[in-house]
C-alpha cells in the first residue's frame, strides 16, 4: 500500500526555517496504531492526517509520542497542501478536529490564515514546580486548557533562556510557554513540550490561541506580529476576535514521496 506524504516547513518563506510537519492526505482512515508509528517514523514535531467528509476535512494531528488536541502549525501545512498540491479550489477550507471542533483556513495569495478558538486562561500562582524550570524567575505565570504560560521581562530573557526540560516535563500540562514584548515586534515566545516528545517546538500555532488574548488584552489592540524565537525561529500575524483568533503565516514545501506500508 502506497500513501502520500508531504513535508511542509510552517510560518516561513523559506526553508530549514519556521517549523516541519508531515501532512498525510487519507483516503479513508487508518488504525490509530499505524498514525501513531508514521508519526514517530517521521520524527517531526507533527505529523497531520486528514480525511474528507463531504464538504470538509476531518484532521488529527500525531507527534512522536501521542495524539495531540490541537496543532496550528500542522494545520497550516494541511492547507497549503490542499491548495497548492492536492487541486482544492476554494479559497476557504472548512477543517473539523473531533477535540477541538471547527477550524477554518483561508487563503490570500500566499498567505495562509488559521481561524481557531480562543483559549481561556486564568492567572496561576508561580509555584515552585514553575520556578525550577528556568534560571530566570518570570513576571507572572498563566494556565490555559493545555499550557502553562509564562511571562519575562524582556526579549533577550527569551532568547537566552535554557529550559529544565526534566522540571518542565514533569508540570500537570501538554507544555509550557514562555513570552515577553518584543522589541521589533508585539511579542515573542518559545514552546517547551517534553511531555508530548518535543523539547522545543520551533513554531507552536496553538499557542498562539493563548498569547494572542494574552497580548491583545494587555497592549490594548487586536492586530499583532510575532516572533517564535526558537533556532529555526517563525513569523505571525494574529488577530483577536473575541472567542476566536486568526493566526496568519506562510509556508513552504520541502519534500513530497510516498510511504510503503504493509
């Protein structure tokens, strides 16, 4: 049995930049077992597996370890896939998560835009449990439906912060953001998901379901850019809706082939 598999590099213009992701188009769906070992053969933080359901397109998401609730940057790549490489011709894209319900991605040239729910987050104390993460201590600690957020008081804090990956995996959460106002842009941040199977993820859209209210609310506006500052380091534009975020970006293609599976 063949199958197709695309290798798209989210949240940039150019490759070995922003973040990978494996995007599987399904004729129909497999075991959740065999989702499960092509993601871990990939080795990436995502892979994407979609099916078509009449005039949408049910989507999961895998990384090497487990399935996960929600992963922008994966979703990104499914839809430049199916505009660029697979003939969808609207310029919506109707996606449906059976965890995270309905997610939209519109096209605008080559800018691709994700239409997510916003996350709901509460101000938590910075326990202990927080503070072994990291040598510098944050301004103040948030938790949402799936990740701690932290914020610091600078850019450079970011950039420069090694993270306790053993301290950070063992926090009652999918991951741990951190952020801080940015210097050329609003905000930036970087992703730790040790108890997922990704230490740092290069460009984490989800996140960005948090930090965009989070950001909107405190700078007082509703359009903003972004930086996720990790080594391959990605670009975004987000806009807050009230319930929902636009997360906006562009994306690149890096490979296309074929799986073999038994």
């Amino acid at each position: 049995m063949k199958q197709k598999l695309y290798q798209v590099d989210a949240f940039t213009d150019r490759v070995f930049s922003g973040n990978p992701a494996a995007v599987c188009p399904l004729m129909e769906w497999l075991d959740d077992s065999i989702l499960q070992k092509i993601a871990m053969e990939n080795n990436l933080a995502e892979t994407a597996f979609y099916v078509k359901e009449n005039d949408r397109f049910q989507i999961r998401w895998f990384t090497p370890e487990v399935e996960v609730d929600l992963c922008g940057h994966a979703t990104l790549a499914s839809a430049f896939v199916l505009f660029n490489l697979e003939n969808y011709q609207e310029e919506v894209i109707q996606f449906y998560s059976p965890r995270s319900g309905d997610l939209m991605v519109s096209k605008k040239e080559d800018m691709l835009t994700l239409n997510f729910p916003a996350d709901y987050y509460k101000e938590t104390a910075l326990a202990e449990s927080l503070l072994a993460c990291f040598t510098a201590k944050p301004l103040v600690a948030y938790k949402g439906k799936t990740d701690y957020l932290v914020e610091f008081e600078n850019e450079q804090l970011i950039r420069e912060l090694k993270p306790n990956l053993t301290a950070i995996a063992k926090l009652d959460a999918r991951g741990l953001i951190v952020t801080a106002k940015g210097e050329e842009v609003d905000f930036v941040s970087r992703f730790f998901g040790p108890q997922v199977g990704v230490n740092e993820d290069p460009v984490t859209g989800s996140a960005h379901t948090t930090l965009i209210p989070y950001w909107a609310k405190k700078l007082q506006k509703n359009s903003l850019t972004a930086i996720q500052c990790s080594a391959r380091s990605g670009y975004l534009l987000g806009e807050y809706l009230g319930d929902r975020v636009e997360i906006s970006g562009k994306c690149v293609l890096y490979l296309s082939g074929e799986l073999y599976l038994d």
